[in-house]
C-alpha cells in the first residue's frame, strides 16, 4: 500500500501529515507513506497537491474532490446536529467556520460544543472508475511517487521505486531494466498473469528511477482562448499524451504503443476494452450492495461511455518538463461545444475575460463567449453555478483574524459581479435583465435541532464538488477548483476525467425530444433532485434542463422561496441586506444581544418567530416556517458587503502574501 501525502506548511496549515504518516505506518510494515515536497529544498512554498485518488490493483480507482479525512462524510440529509453523537463521532462533527482543530490526535475529543454550534454539512462529488482509464490514473501515482522518491528519499529502501506492469502503458526503463514486450497479448489477456515482483524489477534509485515524464500533446494555448480543437471531445477523439525523452535519457528508445491512451486510434477499442473489463471485474462489485444500498445511489449503474484523464502538473509536482493544463484546455472546450447548458458545482469560482492580465485561467472567458453566441443566434441556453456561500476558513466576516475569508470573497465577486472584469457586468451592458436567464448562482444550505429540544440551527452546505455537465452528455469530474491554483498546471496538482456517453436515452431538452448520456443524466438528476428536495415521483419535472417550467418554475423558483425563509428565520449572513461590515456588526450586536448565543454566521433561530398583524402580536414556531424550505437550494447573495473592499490592509498579515495564493 503506497500513500503519497501532501507535505504542508505548518505555517499555513494545521493538517499535521507528519501524524498521519505515523499512524498509517503503524497499521502493518505493508504500508509505504511518502510526504512530498519538502519546501525549502524543492523551492515550493506556494502550491500544494491537491489531487484526490485511491487506485486498487491498476482497475478500480476512485477520483474527485472527496478528502479523506474529518468532516467529509456526509447523506443528502446534510444534518447540522448530532447530539448525542452517533454519526460524526469527536473531529468528525466539523465546522471550519467556527473553529479549526489545533490537533487531531485526540479525534474522539470534541472541538465543538454540539449544544450551541452546527456542524458544516459537507457536499462533494467522486466517481469510481473501472478498466483500462484506470492505467492512466495509476500511471500518474508512479509517475509522482517517483519523482518524489528521486527529490526527497533517493537512497531510502523503506521508499522503493514502483515500476509498472508491462500492461499498464510503459515501453521504456532507464538503466537495467530489462526491454519489456507491449504487443502480443491483449489487456484483458495480460491481466491475468501478473508477476507481483514486477512492481520493484530495480532497486538502483540513481540509474533505473521510471520517472514516466510525458510528451504533453501541442494543445492549444489556454492562456488566451482554446481554437475548436483543443479537446475535441464531441469528435470521438482523445488528446494523445505521446512519451517522450526525460532529461535523464532512458537507455530504450521509445515504442510505438497499439492499443493504449497514446494511441489516437485506439480509443474505440480502448472503450470496448473497458465495457469488458468492467463487465468482467464488476460482477462482484454488480451485486446490490455496491450501490443499491447507498443514498440515491440506484439512480448511477454502469453505463458505457469514453474516458480521457486530465490533469495539472509541471515540473515541481511531477518532474514533467512542460506544464500540462488539460484539465483547464478540457473545461474552455466543452463549454466552446456546449448547444443547450453547463452546470457547474465547484468550491471556487474566480476566472478571468480576456484582457484579464491578473487572473488567467479563461473559463469565464468561455462562458461569456458561449451566452453571446446564443443570445446573437436568439436561443436558449442556461449556464447554472453552485458554490459555497462563504469561504470554508476559519472567523467572523468582521474579525481582524478573517482577512483570507475576505480576500477570497474578493476575488470571487471580482469574477462573478463586481467591476469591469465580472461576468454579469459584462453581459448586462448587452443583454440587461435578460443576463438571469442565461447564467445564474446559487448555494446550499441546511437547517435542524442540535438536538431534541434544542436550539433550532442553520449553516451553509459547503460545496466541495468539481464538476461541470455539459448538455446531459459529458461530465467532468475531478480535484481542480475553478481558479489560477488548479487550472494553470504550473500551481496545484489536479487530476480529472473527462467522460463522454456512448449509451444514449430519450429525453428533452427546450421541449423538444433530445438523445442524452445514461451517466450524465443519471448524475444530474440525482444532483438536482437532492439540491431541491424532490422526491422519487417529483423527478420527471426536471428532466428538461433548459424549460421555463423546470429552470424557473422549479430551480428558480425553490432557490428565491428558501432563501426568503431563511432570512426570514434566521436573519443568517451572507445576505443580500448587508452592503457593508458596519452594517454586519449592527447585526451581529442585535442578534448576539436578542438570543444571548448565536454562530459566526448567525445560525441559530430564536425561540419564537414574533410577526405583527392588525397590531396583535403573533408568535409561531420557527420549524413551522421552515417545513416550506425544499432540500438545500438557495440564491448565491451577489449584493452581499457590495459597498466594501475586501481586499486585504496593511496591517493584516495576508496583505504582504502573494496574491496569487488566494486565487
């Protein structure tokens, strides 16, 4: 078992990896645990990885934006409460909002009071992946671990080198390594007699390091904007990521490969292989039990459908000897090729238009592009974008120690409504009130008692997901947020996969009758129908994504109804009443004064809700008001401290950090 973490600046972060080596190491003398980079050797300070992946003998792997680690674990229920606790035992019942743990050793030791503060319910996104896609994910690990062996643990044998199975895509060793024979057998045919010992044929770290650097493909500049080509993915074709010569020369010269993702003419076969392989290995993992006994989880079998993995590397996080963006080129080109809508979940959103000479990641840029298109052109099209209401870090929006939660609210509202370089600014000098009903933004959040009889609580769900749906026929799935760390390559390590349907069904699209992907669709209503609190016969009103009776009457219309409820409940923040942080304080003294305890973010509800009518004085239950709210769905507060600069002062801390770190 190899597990690579991600070595963090204690400075910056409060991870404590060091710990998790340590416990992980405990578990058997199986376990090989690498922490990478180590800062001031590698000159990295900035950039971390940020990838999320878990692979099982080169044919399942997992990939997307779920953690392993405390407060992940969540049902579409998104509870707040958990007293006595039951489900999320100690560090697990989590809040970052409110509090940061300073440790995990002690995890069964609570860090929150559960009578007074909600835990942060968590939303997130991971697929599982089976069959020969599987290789390409694999193949970045060794690629990875390996560099990171050659940087930090060159002559540990504690810390092997991981040298791949013949089958799994590598013609070429450097040093001894003896010449490995790729034609003749078939994947399926190879998997079957595999020699354990393979995975360490050498044990020489200087002269036999696979460092498996990749030719990356001649894509299209993304800095600017991709031409049609740059991830064709609507052509049935995959970018091909040719091998190349490493700066250490490997002694074998490169083999032409038939039959694997280097070969532009295989992704066909590749498909079929695939669809075998998973009807093959996914007997066992068929059975009911798999899925059938998770939340929705019937909605999601397996289909059939084209895999490409895309990914952010460059040379500090993968020794690669260019930057590899695809994950950016692939996002820039499905919205390019998007005919009726893009749906967008992601923690982040901060991109530029072009002429943005700070931020430079061009997603936002593509969806201008897109929305003019179909305005010119007079049709429908729908661009809808689920983030977190708030930034996931620690303190108040007023506090002194909460300049990083203002600085990403900062650059967030620079790209979706605020100034020359906004989306919504632009597109309204053109299309003026019309520009809602092409492109919207929205949040989750959740409600509940702590606990019986207990104080009444609201929070934001945070959005954790990287997503995109792109006409319920393409999803991508993945680790990068939408922002210069995860697009760029040159900063965070991210890992993705692009997948395109290959078994369509009927289904609508603008009224009229429209062939979908199995997957892609299954995944969006699954989605939808947990963001809007549907039930199992409710589903059929959101099989059109684009109509006014599925986008206005139902999306739009439970986001605008819930979160009137709440603002009528709670009075929470963010809101679009609050322009300015003397108006936030005003209301914090208020409610902090009238409850005697509140949250952060003015998350719990009093007692009784007073309302005056023909001057009687009326008092109800706030749970009476709040059994009107549909699942989590609500506005995104685009008016929120829109009179402040929330850009960080000299005298706060984050005011002398490169501003590259919070976008």
């Amino acid at each position: 078992i190899y597990i690579l973490l991600y070595k963090e600046l204690a400075l910056a972060l409060k991870i404590n990896s060091v710990y998790s080596k340590r416990k992980l190491l405990s578990i058997h003398e199986n376990v090989r645990v690498l922490r990478y980079p180590d800062h001031f050797s590698a000159g990295v300070y900035l950039w971390s990885h940020h990838e999320k992946l878990v692979i099982v003998d080169y044919q399942i792997c997992f990939i997307g934006g779920l953690d392993l680690c405390f407060g992940r674990y969540d049902t579409f229920e998104h509870k707040v409460g958990d007293n006595p606790p039951l489900v999320w035992p100690g560090k697990d019942y989590y809040n970052p909002r409110e509090s940061e743990p300073n440790s995990w050793e002690d995890t069964m030791k609570d860090e929150l009071d559960r009578g007074k503060f909600p835990r942060m319910p968590w939303h997130d996104v991971h697929c599982a992946l089976w069959g020969p896609p599987c290789r390409d994910v694999a193949r970045h690990f060794v690629q990875r671990w390996n560099y990171a062996k050659r940087n930090k643990a060159l002559y540990e044998e504690a810390i092997p080198l991981l040298m791949p199975h013949h089958h799994m895509v590598i013609p070429h060793y450097m040093g001894r390594s003896k010449e490995i024979e790729i034609e003749g057998k078939s994947v399926l045919d190879n998997t079957e007699d595999i020699d354990r010992e393979d995975y360490f044929c050498s044990r020489s770290a200087v002269q036999d390091i696979p460092l498996l650097l990749p030719q990356e493909a001649e894509l299209d500049n993304c800095n600017g904007f991709p031409k049609s080509n740059a991830l064709d993915s609507t052509a049935g074709t995959s970018v091909s990521f040719a091998f190349r010569k490493s700066k250490i020369e490997p002694a074998v010269t490169d083999t032409p490969m038939k039959g694997f993702v280097d070969d532009p003419d295989s992704l066909d076969l590749r498909m079929e292989r695939s669809s075998d392989v998973k009807r093959k290995l996914g007997s066992k993992a068929a059975d009911p039990e798999w899925w059938e006994t998770q939340e929705r989880g019937d909605q999601v079998g397996f289909v059939d459908e084209a895999g490409q993995i895309i990914r952010s590397v460059s040379q500090w996080s993968a020794g690669t000897s260019q930057v590899e963006e695809s994950i950016h080129c692939a996002y820039c080109s499905l919205i390019e090729k998007a005919e009726h809508f893009v749906y967008i979940e992601n923690q982040f959103f901060i991109s530029g238009l072009s002429g943005d000479e700070i931020i430079r990641n061009r997603v936002l840029e593509a969806l201008y592009r897109r929305i003019m298109r179909a305005y010119n052109d007079k049709k429908c099209f729908r661009v809808i974008i689920v983030i977190p209401l708030l930034p996931g870090f620690q303190g108040g929006l007023d506090d002194a120690g909460a300049a990083s939660v203002r600085a990403i609210m900062h650059w967030q509202y620079r790209t979706i409504c605020r100034g020359q370089n906004s989306i919504l600014h632009k597109l309204h000098k053109v299309l003026g009130p019309k520009t809602h009903d092409y492109i919207s933004f929205y949040g989750l959040r959740s409600y509940g008692k702590l606990f019986d009889h207990g104080p009444v609580a609201t929070s934001p769900v945070y959005v954790h997901s990287k997503i995109m749906l792109i006409d319920d026929s393409k999803a991508l799935i993945g680790s990068a947020n939408i922002n210069d760390r995860s697009l760029l390559g040159s900063r965070d390590s991210e890992i993705g996969v692009l997948i395109e349907d290959k078994e369509l069904v009927d289904s609508r699209m603008g009224g009229n009758p429209w062939k979908v992907g199995k997957f892609a669709l299954s995944l969006r209503l699954s989605l939808w129908s947990e963001h809007l609190g549907l039930r199992k016969g409710e589903i059929n009103q959101i099989i059109d994504p684009i109509s006014d009776s599925s986008y206005k009457e139902i999306w739009v219309a439970t986001a605008k109804m819930n979160t009137t409820i709440y603002q009528d409940v709670f009075a929470c923040v963010p809101s679009d009443i609050i322009h300015s942080r003397l108006t936030l304080r005003q209301s914090l003294t208020f409610w902090k004064e009238r409850l005697g305890h509140t949250t952060i973010d003015l998350g719990i509800a009093p007692k009784k809700l007073e309302s005056y009518h023909n001057g009687d004085n009326k008092q109800t239950d706030p749970m009476d008001r709040l059994k009107s709210v549909r699942g989590h769905l609500v506005s995104f507060p685009l008016d929120f401290m829109c009179n402040e600069d929330l850009r960080p002062v000299f005298n706060e801390s984050e005011y002398y950090a490169s501003p590259q770190v919070f976008h």
